[in-house]
C-alpha cells in the first residue's frame, strides 16, 4: 500500500491533475495572494521592506508544491513587486541603485528554496528507506504466520491421527486436546487477520469465528450457540486467555448440558462493562449437578481457573435447574 510521504500537493493530487499543473497552480494562488497583500500594504509601509513577502511566497510554495514551484514563485514574485511597488515609487535617478538590492533579494530566495530541495530530497529517501523495510517486515511476518498456522495444522493432523487408533477413553481426550490448540491456533491467525496492530485483536470477528467452528464440530440439533459481542479490542495475551475459556466451557455445555436429546442453547457475549470487559457463557441445560461434567479429569476446571487468573478476572458461576452461567469480570489491559 502506498503512502503519501509528505504534504507536497503535486504527490496528494496525482493520477487526477499532472504534477507540473499543480506546481504552476500553486506558485500563482500563494504569489498572488500575497502580492495582492502587499499592494494593499503600500500607504503603510510604502516601498520598504518590498521583496518580504516574496521570501514567503518562495517558501510556502516550495513547501506545497516543491523546488520548482518555489522557483517560479521567486520569478513572479520579483517581477511582481518591482514593477507594482519599487520601481514607480522611486526616484528615477536612484532606480539603477536599485537594481542591486533585487538581485541580493533574488540570490537569497534561490538559497532558501534550494535548502528546502535538499531537505525535501532527504526526507524523500528517508521515507522509501523506511517503506521498503516496513514492506520487508510484512513479508516476513507473513511467511511466519503462514509456517505458524501449517506447524498448528500439522500437530493438529497427528494428534487426530492418534486418536483414531487409540480406545475411546485416549480418544476423547486426544480429541479435547485438539480443541484446545485449535483454539490457540484460531487466535494466533485472528491476530495476523483482524487486529488493529501486532499487539490486539478485534474480539468481535475473533471469538464469533471461534464459536462458529465449535458450532460446526460438536453442535447437534436442537443445541443452539448465540454469539453477541460489542466491537471491541483487546491484548493478544487476553485474546488467547478468552479462547480457552470460550473453548473449554462451551464445549463443555454442548457435551454435558443438554443430556438425552434435550434442546436449548448457549449464548456466549462480550461487553464493556463499569470496570471493564466482562465475558458470559450461558446454557439453559439441566445445571452443573446434574450434568455429567464432574465426571471429567479435571483438566478443564484447571484450565478455566489458569486462565481467569491469567486475565485477572472475577469468575462468578450462576448453576440450577434453568441452566449455568458463567461470567467473568476482566480488567482492560493499560
């Protein structure tokens, strides 16, 4: 993606109108409307000072139009003030004198526009320096967020591959591991996708992708997941931490909530709240007691508590014949 390097108006406008008509249009409008100031300015100041304003013309239009506008503006500014303001208000016989101070005046507006070019030049080259490396660090952020998601597909592949083979107890937890680092995986490639910098990730499209391949993996019909979340950005590490909880507990309520062939569903939201974001997992199961999850190895309970301390969250847990909840109260990170 291109970017304008300066605020040079040839640069802003091209590809619409040519460079060199720019840099014309430029040098007349700021000459001239300093010109017309000047004149306004002679039954003040008379014929003093006549080539200042011309110094200001000759750097505002090397500023906004570059060295040959500043040049041209030079031209016409000169032209203008000697024959508007110095020549006919002075004495015919000190004119010749006069011709002097123009030149000096013209000298040191050429110095001035060719020491802002040399300062144009460089800021110019500073810049392509600095886009090249930046276009160099995509790339290479890119390769390794390609060789990421193929290392995350390929640990994925052998343990899925392990668990065919293995009995159904090995199987269930092989399976439960790949859940978890899909969802590790799901975060590290919305962070590449969708965050706002290498730093956050944009939490709607982030967790509303994760419950979608859950969804797609383990729902069964008549089970239901709602996603609603505000548009808001976290830290990476927060992103990760939320994955995992997200995981492990609507996973959980999609394989123990709703036993023999009960309907519901689970809502997952995401919103900004007093003291900062809180996150809610909710069923309208049967309830955590009467639910086979105590059955487990514990693993995922471990989890959820790693996690929340991790995100140094408030962990409340709402349970009873209506269906569980949890919420966690999370602090945005400074």
């Amino acid at each position: 993606m291109k970017r304008i390097l300066h605020s040079r108006l040839p640069e802003r406008f091209q590809g619409r109108v040519p460079p060199l008509v720019v840099e014309i249009a430029v040098a007349l409008v700021v000459t001239g409307m300093l010109a017309i100031l000047r004149i306004a300015m002679i039954p003040w100041v008379g014929d003093r000072a006549p080539y200042a304003l011309v110094f200001v013309a000759a750097v505002g239009s090397s500023f906004l139009g570059g060295w040959r506008s500043g040049l041209l503006a030079i031209l016409i500014g000169q032209f203008m003030v000697w024959n508007l303001v110095v020549y006919p208000a002075a004495n015919p016989i000190l004119r010749s004198q006069l011709i002097g101070g123009l030149v000096v005046a013209t000298i040191s507006q050429l110095v001035a526009v060719a020491i802002i070019a040399l300062y144009q030049r460089e800021v110019d080259r500073a810049w392509r320096r600095r886009e090249e490396q930046v276009d160099l660090l995509h790339q290479a952020l890119a390769e390794i967020d390609h060789r990421t998601a193929n290392n995350y597909q390929t640990v994925l592949a052998l343990i899925l591959a392990q668990a065919r083979r293995a009995e159904p107890p090995i199987q269930q937890a092989l399976q439960q591991v790949a859940d978890r680092i899909r969802a590790i995986a799901l975060a590290s490639k919305q962070l590449a996708l969708s965050s706002e910098s290498l730093e956050v990730v944009r939490v709607t499209h982030h967790l509303g992708e994760l419950c979608s391949q859950i969804r797609q993996g383990l729902s069964r019909p008549g089970v239901r997941v709602e996603c609603q979340f505000e548009d808001v950005t976290v830290g990476a590490e927060q992103a990760i931490a939320m994955s995992i909880l997200v995981n492990e507990l609507v996973t959980n309520a999609l394989k123990h909530a709703f036993p023999d062939g009960r309907q519901g569903k689970i809502r997952v939201s995401l919103g900004k709240s007093a003291d900062g974001l809180t996150l809610e997992i909710a069923d309208d199961g049967v309830g955590m007691k009467k639910s086979a999850r105590t059955r487990g190895t514990g693993l995922g309970t471990r989890l959820v508590d790693t996690f929340t301390r991790q995100l140094d969250a408030r962990h409340e847990i709402e349970t009873g014949d209506g269906g569980t909840c949890h919420r966690f109260h999370c602090p945005l990170a400074a």
